[in-house]
C-alpha cells in the first residue's frame, strides 16, 4: 500500500510538473480535483515556492483547508500569508473540530474571529474543549466526537441510538471500533466493542458484557506516551478523560500515526541540527541562519580540540605517529559513546531510563566498554608496535584508547540523562556534546600520555 502511495505522489508531480510546464492549467486542475489532500500535500512540498502558488490557486476552496492540516507548518504558514481571508474561511469551514484546532492559531485574527462566530453553540463548546490542551498531550490529539453509552441501556437500545446518530449527522465517527460506556455522571465505565455490539443478543445489557480493562488515557499524557499505549496495547481508538475521569473525546489510530511519523522526522532532523526545517525549498536566508547555529558550535568544538594539540605541538614534532595515532583514539570514543548515547536517548523516551535507574545503566555501559576496550586496545596496541617498531607507543596507544572508550560510554550514559533534566532535547544536543567530549579528552589523554612517556 505504501508503495502505491509513493507512486501515486510520483505519478500526481510528474503530471502536474508537465500541465504546469505547458501553462495547460485546466489539466493541472483536473489532476487536483482526482486526488487526494495527502497526495497533494507531498506534491506541494515536492515544488519550489512559485509552483506551488500556481497549484494553490488552482484549488477548491473546500479542498485547501484538508490539503492544509497535511502540510508542515513551515509551508502551512507561507500558504496561508498567500490566501484571503474569505479564501480562508471558506477553506477551514468544513474542517473536524480536532483539525480545526490544530491550524487555528495559525491563522490570522480576523479569520479566527469569522470561524468562532460561524459556529452554532454546541460546535463552538466542542472546539474550545480540544483548544484547552496543549498540541503534544491526549487531550490535544483527541477527537471530540466519541459515542457514549449507559451501562444500563440494551444492545437493542444502542443500535437504534447508532441508526438514529447516523441519520442525524449523516455518518458515525471515523475509525470507530467501539462504544464508549459511561455513568450518568459522563464517568469512563468500560468500552463495548462493535463485534459484540452486532453479534451478541439484542436483550443483553451493555454492562453485562462491556470491557473494563481497557484504561482510558488522561488528557495531559504526553503525545509520545500515548502512541507507546497504542503500540503496545493494539488500540484502534481510546477513550480520554478529564482530571476528574469525565470522558470528553477519543484518539483514533490516524492520529497516532502522525505523532509517530513526527517523532521519526524530529530524530531524523536532529542528528544534523535541523529539528525545525521541514522544507526543502524555504528561502535561502532563513535556512543558512538556522544551520549556523550548530555550524557555530562545531566550530567552537573543533578550536577547543585544536587548541588542546596545539599544547602538544613539540611532541608531534619529535613523533610523528602521534598525528597519524591520535584521530583514531578520538574516533573510536566517539563511536563508543554515540552508541550508548543512543541506547540512553530512546530509554529516556520509553521512560526506561530515569532517576532511580541511571546508575544501573552507567555500571552497564561501563562494563560492556570494558570487554569491547580490552579486545581493540590489544588489537590497537599489537597494530601500532608492528607499524612502528616501537612497543611503548603500542602502550601508550592503547592505554589512550581504553581511557577514550570508557569516557565515551560514561559521557553517553550522562550527557542524555543530564540535558533531559535540564529540559533540553538530548536528541537534539546529545551528540555535539559527546563529539566535543571525546575528541578533547582523547587528544589529551594519548598526546598526554605520549609526552610523559615516550618523550
């Protein structure tokens, strides 16, 4: 299926670069008009700027708002500064409360106060329910369309209130695999799967055979945490409760998928520095100022590093296999401690790895370096005493080695750990203060130990 979607998105650019390239605008329009607001979206963000304004006016009303929610924000916002106020509310209005939220504070003033008023009453209540809650939390992500039940009513009752529902508003929620069970209160009682619900006698009570063991989800659990709960637990959808355990929406796995997709991008992103850029095509400008940042503080990392051999620049002199040793005694602790700093960095976002733990986890990674150091230091040290005749620049060597080793796994054990506490994303910084750590101690410690030894 993914696949199919690929070259979907493939097919849909390919004939929408050759409609545009031709000025055959009404093809362009035709081939909008056939496809879906995911497609289009990746379409979009395939195009430079000024293609992309072509298709965007091209667009239905109807259709902008849907392609919108699938667009990342940086483009979302250059869209929308290209769009009219009533180009806007028209586009938004038909848009679900949940993906109505989601844009609304990108929008301009004045289109948010037309949205607000356009809105009936109970509408209105629904969209300021989602708004309470931060974006990255359940009650962000929840829709507020979730059917609910008495435990007191019959199977027979709950269908008849399903036809009725579905008359009503023309179609049941989307992705619904369940009803939600409640007291008179609106307190969470259980969940009634549809399987049961169609299977089962109609004469049956629904808190005879609703399901209790399924917990539902706070609305301040983290976003992270929530799509954890999904993995694990097989969930299509999930009921949320207030502070009070009062339901007040459900999450469906589509937007699970997101939070997922978003947390693969983030990682992705954050290895080079890059945790806000999502466009390829945004302007020149904002995207060199945006990698300055962690160019300038590789650049530091690199003077420090510098600077620490430059203190041993007579020892290089004299022994020239100091140059050509020492980037390994760097590399190989870096390696080291990026892949602890790894293993810590998901165990903080699994809630794995935490206070009460840590110090496990370093005796851990110690002790696995320790076995990795002993086998590459000997293989290090017999290298080096071949290479150059000499078997106490063998020792030293490895003595260096082991040392680097040992402070790769303890940095990647504590630069994560300690950045989390700090609240900064050790994904996002944990790797450039491992680098600078071990490349600083690794040329000290062996140019170090060289100097005092050896020469």
């Amino acid at each position: 299926m993914a696949d199919q979607n690929n070259a979907n998105d493939s097919q849909l650019f390919t004939n929408l670069g050759e409609a545009l390239n031709t000025e055959d605008l009404n093809r362009a329009a035709a081939q909008l008009q056939a496809s879906h607001p995911p497609a289009i979206a990746n379409t979009l963000e395939s195009f430079p700027w000024e293609r992309r304004l072509q298709i965007w006016q091209l667009l239905a009303p109807q259709m902008k708002g849907a392609v919108l929610i699938e667009l990342h924000e940086e483009v979302q916002d250059g869209l929308i500064a290209e769009s009219t106020p009533d180009e806007l509310i028209k586009s938004v209005a038909g848009l679900d409360i949940d993906e109505l939220a989601d844009l609304y504070e990108r929008l301009p003033e004045k289109v948010r106060t037309v949205v607000l008023q356009t809105m009936d009453e109970r509408r209105r209540q629904r969209f300021e329910a989602v708004r309470r809650y931060p974006d990255n939390t359940a009650g962000g992500l929840m829709d507020v369309d979730a059917i609910a039940v008495r435990g007191d009513a019959t199977l027979d009752a709950v269908l008849r209130y399903l036809r009725r529902t579905r008359r009503q508003q023309g179609e049941l929620p989307e992705h619904m695999d369940a009803v939600i069970v409640v007291d008179r209160a609106s307190q969470y009682l259980g969940i009634l799967s549809l399987s049961d619900l169609v299977s089962l006698e109609e004469n049956r009570v629904v808190s005879e055979i609703m399901n209790t063991k399924i917990n539902p989800i706070p609305a301040m659990t983290p976003a992270k945490k929530v799509a954890r709960l999904f993995e694990d637990y097989d969930l299509l959808s999930a009921p949320v409760v207030d502070e009070n355990g009062k339901l007040i929406g459900r999450i469906t796995v589509d937007d699970v998928v997101d939070v997922i997709r978003e947390e693969a991008e983030h990682t992705l992103m954050s290895k080079a520095g890059l945790e806000e850029e999502s466009d390829m095509f945004a302007p020149i400008i904002s995207s060199a100022k945006r990698r300055a940042i962690w160019l300038g503080v590789n650049l530091v990392n690199a003077f420090i590093a510098a600077w620490v051999i430059g203190q041993f620049e007579n020892s290089i002199k004299q022994l020239v296999a100091l140059a050509v040793l020492m980037p390994i005694v760097a590399s190989m602790g870096g390696i080291a401690g990026t892949q602890t700093l790894t293993l810590v960095i998901r165990g903080i976002a699994l809630d794995q790895v935490g206070p009460n733990n840590i110090g496990r986890v370093l005796r851990k990674e110690l002790g696995v370096i320790s076995i990795n150091a002993l086998l590459f230091a000997l293989t290090a040290a017999a290298i080096a005493m071949i290479w150059y005749q000499n078997i106490n620049l063998g020792l030293v060597f490895a003595s260096a080695l082991t040392i680097n080793l040992l402070n790769g796994a303890m940095a990647g054990t504590i630069i994560p750990f300690a950045l989390h506490k700090l609240g900064i994303d050790p994904a996002l910084a944990g790797g450039v203060v491992l680098m600078a750590t071990t490349d600083v101690l690794g040329f000290f410690t062996f140019l170090g130990l060289a100097t005092f030894f050896l020469l």
